[in-house]
C-alpha cells in the first residue's frame, strides 16, 4: 500500500518524522508532500529527509508571514487552484496513481486539498486525518466547547474521512464524538525508543550526585497565550537561586513574542550568567535530543486560566522518561498516574509558591533524584512508539477492507 502524507509542520516535527520513519522500516512506500509554511527559505522540490519520496511545495513569500500563511489556508476553499502544483509533485515522486492509497493528513488546512486529490488524481485513495491537538477551546467554567477556525476545517471535511488517527483522546476519554463515520485509533505521542544513546543516559543517572551539576530543562512551544511562562521563570529564579550547581536551558518558538520574552528572561540572565540560557526559536530535533538525553529533569506548564486546559500526550514528557529525566509538570496529561512515581504532577490550582518550593525540596536530595530518575528510564518501555506505531498500519489495512464511501 502507498502512503500520501500530507503537512504543514515544521520539516522535524516529532509527530510526522515518528510516522514516516515507523512506515519506512515496515516496507511501505511513502511520500511526502510538504507545504514549507515554517521554511519559506528552503528550496522547492524533491526533497528526502528520512528515506521518504518528497516534494516540498513553497509559500509565495520567503519573509512575508502573513501573506503565506493567508495564501496556503486558501487552499483549503479553493484547492482546486493548487491542483496544477500538486498534479507535477505527484509526477516528481513517481507516484503510482492507479493502485490503492492512504492520503495521511496531518494539519486540518489540507484536508480539503486531500479531498481533491482523492477526486482528482486517484482512482483508489482512503482519507486518513492525523489529529495532533485538539481545535476546540474550553472555558473554565463551562462544559461546551467553543469550536475554531480548524475545527471548521474538520466540520467541513469530516464525511470524506475514512480513518482518524488520535494523539489524545481528551476530557471525555471518547472517540466516538468527532467524525462519527471514520474509523477511529488512538496513538499517542510516544517516542521511538532507539533513537536515543542508552549509554550515555545510564552513565548520567549512575555518576549522578550530590556534587552533579543538575540541568534543567524546558524545550517546547513559548506562546504565552499558553504556556505558563512565568511559572518557568518562577522556579528557574527559585531553583538558581537554592541550588548552585543547578543550570537552566528554555528554548522553542515563541509564536511572535520575542521581545517580551526576551523582556522576561532578561533579569535572569543578568543574574546568573550561563547558569541560565535560552534560545526563542525552533530548536532542531538533533539539538533537542541531545538536551533531553544531558537533562535531570524537564518541565512542562500550561497556563492555568487558557481556554486550552484538555487532556493531552505531550511529545517531551515521554521524551524525559526516555531520557531518564525527572517530569515535573502541571497540566492535564494522559497516563498520568502510571507516571507519577518518577514525576511531581501539579494540578491547575496548586498555588505557584507549592510548586517552586517542591522542585527545590527535590533537587536538594540528590538521592531521591536518582531514584526517579532510574525509575523514569525503566518505566519508559511502556511509552514507546513501537508499542503504538502499529495502530497506524492496523487503521490503514480496516480501512482498505472497508466499503469505500461515495463521492460527494
């Protein structure tokens, strides 16, 4: 079978590069048709970036962020226009249009564009939609979700799609609610487990003590409309400041608010020096591999008061498990009380005073550290991608045996 994926992600995103790499060592023939949306720059063209068969279609503008980003979601009311681009990518891949196909989306925008493709260009192709994150927002007080633009793009699409693939299964733990025809599996975002150097990650637990220089570590998304930037801040200044063998590395896309971020990590910096760096931009996978592997303990915080408060599989929680790093979180989180042996899990009203004393009260032992530490790498196993990967290929072979649906 011919796996079609189609994205708008950043090129190293953990999600899509997990799927493409687990599809290519079970001998399926991908291809991946990749919208440049994050890397203008990047070249037009053929393009491999795990072994993948790629064509990577540009924006009009190497510089212009909103021009780009209004021009590709046109293509989601007007895919028709892009048809003349896509139908040359197909034939730069060599792509066989006559025999049976899964057009994987991974971003809401192209859905309608696969539909397109599926009319126009195939004669034998199941939809499959990837949903990374949820398109809903919840308000705190209320139960009903307030759908968005994305949403709309599901809404819309939703009686083409043959199959969802879910990263979370969210508040309600049900599958069932959202495209009521598609089949529907769950996989989440686990990571693939030898990608990682076990030597080097049992070496950093084993010599860890209380002499260990202990680095901390948040590598992730920077939008303050979510992330609880200031909760980052407030334990690195805590942690610093009672720990003096302790360092401090935030990095990641800050959305469009560099300056302020860079106004809120000013101080710290000033006042530690090295102990203390961050990096507002995308860090590439390689790089952000080899911090988890080097860290002791990783966070990740959401915002308390944001509309976005759902229950997810966040990428590096596992990520730090597989490193053999401490999770210290305050989020709604799957799997979260087979973790918490080896994590600290904060609720959404856990006073920022608690948290800040308690990762303190816990780098001060380094003993305990070490326990968890060894007790986060052993639980691992049970969060790797192998152990969900298959879904994929079992989604694919359900809906390849199911009655196709009619064309609308």
């Amino acid at each position: 079978m011919k796996i079609v994926i189609l994205d708008e992600h950043p090129l190293e995103d953990g999600r899509v590069g997990r799927h493409i790499k687990y599809l290519l060592r079970n001998n399926n023939e991908v291809f991946r048709l990749h919208f440049s949306i994050f890397a203008p720059e990047l070249k037009q063209g053929r393009f491999s970036h795990y072994g993948e068969r790629g064509f990577r279609i540009n924006p009009p503008s190497p510089d212009m962020r909103v021009l780009n980003y209004l021009v590709f979601n046109t293509m989601y009311f007007l895919p028709s226009l892009f048809a003349p681009g896509i139908e040359e990518a197909l034939e730069e891949m060599a792509v066989d249009r006559t025999a049976p196909t899964v057009l994987h989306v991974h971003d809401p925008c192209l859905l309608k564009v696969a539909i397109m493709m599926k009319r126009q260009f195939f004669k034998d192709a199941r939809i499959v939609y990837d949903r990374h994150e949820f398109y809903e927002l919840f308000s705190r007080r209320g139960q009903l979700p307030i759908p968005t633009r994305d949403r709309y793009y599901e809404t819309v699409a939703e009686g083409e799609i043959a199959g969802v693939a879910h990263a979370s299964l969210g508040r309600r733990g049900g599958l069932e609610s959202l495209f009521s025809g598609a089949d529907h599996t769950h996989i989440p975002n686990f990571p693939l487990p030898d990608t990682y150097d076990d030597a080097h990650i049992l070496a950093k637990i084993r010599s860890f003590n209380g002499d260990s220089v202990i680095r901390v570590l948040y590598v992730g998304s920077l939008s303050p409309l979510d992330r609880d930037i200031r909760l980052l801040l407030k334990v690195a200044s805590g942690v610093l400041g009672s720990t003096a063998q302790a360092t401090f590395f935030i990095g990641g896309p800050s959305s469009g608010h560099d300056e302020e971020l860079q106004q809120m990590m000013a101080p710290l910096q000033a006042e530690y020096g090295s102990r203390f760096r961050f990096n507002l931009g995308f860090i590439p996978r390689d790089q952000a591999r080899q911090l988890a592997e080097n860290c002791h303990v990783g966070l990740h915080f959401i915002k308390p008061e944001t509309a976005y408060w759902v229950k997810g599989s966040p990428n590096k929680v596992f990520e730090y498990l597989r490193c053999g790093a401490i999770p210290i979180i305050r989020a709604s989180i799957e799997f979260s009380d087979e973790i918490s042996p080896c994590s600290l899990l904060f609720d959404r009203d856990t006073p920022e005073e608690e948290i800040v004393l308690a990762v303190t009260e816990l780098l001060s032992d380094p003993d305990r550290c070490r326990r968890m530490m060894e007790d986060a790498l052993s639980l691992s196993s049970k969060f790797s991608f192998e152990v969900v990967g298959r879904n994929y290929l079992n989604l694919y072979e359900r809906i390849r045996n199911s009655h196709p649906r009619p064309d609308h």
